[in-house]
C-alpha cells in the first residue's frame, strides 16, 4: 500500500493545469530566446534592430525591445 498514487482533488488538479499552462508559455519564451541567438539577433530590439540597452537586458534577460519600444512590446505579448 506503501506506493499507492496520492488522490489527486480538482482543484490539485486545476492548480497543476495552471502550471502546465505556465511552463508552456515560459517554454516558448525560451524557444523564441534560443531561435534569436542562434540567429544572432539577441539583445537586439525586434521593433527598430537597435541594441536592447544593459539595463533593461540586466532586468529582463528576455526583454525583445528597446527602451523606446518596450512599451509596445508589453502590449504585443
Ligand atoms: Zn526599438
């Protein structure tokens, strides 16, 4: 009886779901990431090809946009 599965509620169900759903979005982050470095365009800003300023990369290693487009970065994911 010692391995017996632990019973799984709805909401230990709905709570797992809910993380699923996060590691997929943090998954893709990391597929977009991975995609930009190997084409050589990380820490470049996706609106205007400029550099992404340190800070901002300091801050938000997977920041897509520089400091004048980041605002409308945000509102794009
Ligand atoms: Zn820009």
């Amino acid at each position: 009886m010692d391995n017996e599965a632990p019973e799984l509620t709805a909401s230990d169900l709905e709570r797992l779901a809910a993380k699923v759903v996060a590691l997929e979005s943090q998954l893709a982050k990391l597929q977009t990431l991975a995609s930009r470095i190997e084409s050589n365009s990380y820490g470049k800003c996706e609106a205007c090809s400029t550099e992404i300023e340190m800070e901002i990369l300091a801050a938000d290693p997977e920041a897509l946009f520089c400091g004048q487009h980041s605002s409308q970065g945000q509102n794009l994911i």
